[in-house]
C-alpha cells in the first residue's frame, strides 16, 4: 500500500513562530508537491520539488519556504507564522516515468495559527 | 497559465437520482484531466482520468476539447457517493496539478 505519511495530523502555533511541517512518501517519486486547502479555493500549489534540492514555487508561496535534502522527505517551513496560513496543508507525491500518472496524496495537517 | 473552474459548490441529490458534477478548464495545450474525490475524514484520492475512459464506481467523465469541459456523471447516486470532489489538470509535460475549487456533494436518502 503506498504511503504519503504527514508527520502532524493537528497543529496549533503562536504567531511569528516558526514552523516546520513534514512529509514523507515510500514511493521513490521524484516529484512532491505542498498544497494548501481552504473552502471554497480548493487546493492551491504553494511549492513542488521535482528532484531532491530542486524547487519551484507555485500559486501562493509568500510566507513558505521549503526544503529537500533526501527524495523522501519534502518539508514546508513557515518562517513566520501569521493567522491568515491558518489552513489544511496537503502533501503528495507522483511519479515521473510517464504522463497522467496518479498523485498520491498525504492525511493532511490542519494548522491553527493564533 | 491552466485554470479550472467548478461553478456549483454544492449539490444535493436524491439516492438514485442522477448527478452532474461541472468542471470546465483554459488551456491552449493538450490537457491531462483528472477527477479526485475526498470522502469525510479519509485523504484525497484519484477517481478517474481522462485518459483512461474508464468508469469507477459508477461514475464517467467525457472530455470534450470543444467545450473545454470534463464533466462527471453518475446515472444513479448513492449515499455512499457523499463526498467533496475536485477536478484536476496538468499541463502537457508538466507534473504540477492545478484544481477547481470543489464540490460537496451530499446524496439524501
């Protein structure tokens, strides 16, 4: 069974933290993807790594940072949390041998910033 | 830049009533279309592509390049169908996802 595994299920941080979320996927895929959900936007791309040390940004970066030092693990860090990243944040991962390939994605982390 | 749009936020039918979830896109390209569905506290997960032209779970989707629409349907709902459904597209040569904003489906006994 392939496995996204999020490293929190619920998070609850004070603004102006720092904060780390973590993503871990058993696949070997090369690309992973950070995504945040929010009612009525649906999921918006905040980074994607298609390599390891290798990342691009997406819709909504501001505030996000992340980082890839093992192709397993892709991590989000909010350098200063605020109220408004207040949100579900999605990780996944897909493969990249060939097109329309399934992305699987992780439980979720819902983050609570206050 | 690819966008896609789902215009009904939610949709409410009778069990064994028929169902029509919208998704139409903008894209100059070739696009891959997916439909993913998350079911009450289980993750997001992949109900169908394009490409396949299969039916799953019920369900079908017809891209038509015309419209630049990728439609589901069910001919008849069940209470199991409940659920919050995106559509996706990637872009030709492009791994990245871009989804609608979603659509809750409830199917009321």
């Amino acid at each position: 069974d392939v496995k996204v595994t999020q490293s929190s299920r619920y998070l609850v941080k004070r603004t102006g933290e720092k904060v780390f979320l973590e993503c871990v996927q058993d696949m070997d895929h090369e690309n992973m993807f950070w995504y945040r959900q929010d009612p009525g936007l649906g999921l918006r791309l905040i980074y994607f790594s298609y390599d390891v040390k290798m990342k691009e940004k997406g819709d909504i970066p501001e505030g996000y940072s992340v980082s890839r030092e093992k192709k397993e693990r892709f991590s989000l860090i909010l350098e200063s949390a605020s109220t408004n990243q207040t949100s579900m944040y999605l990780c996944a991962s897909r493969p990249q041998e060939r097109m329309n390939t399934e992305a699987f994605f992780g439980q979720g982390t819902r983050l609570t910033v206050v | 830049a690819q966008r896609v749009t789902q215009p009904e936020k939610l949709l409410s039918v009778f069990k064994g009533a028929p169902v029509e979830l919208k998704c139409n896109y903008s894209y100059s390209g070739s696009p891959e279309l997916f439909w993913y569905v998350q079911y009450s506290r289980q993750r997001l997960q992949l109900l169908l592509r394009h490409i396949s032209r299969e039916s799953i779970k019920g369900f079908t989707a017809d891209l038509n390049k015309g419209e630049t629409s990728f439609h589901l349907k069910k001919p008849f709902a069940q209470e199991e169908d409940s659920a919050m459904y995106y559509c996706a597209l990637s872009a030709s040569n492009d791994y990245k996802l871009s989804f609608g904003a979603g659509t809750t489906v409830t199917v009321r006994a």
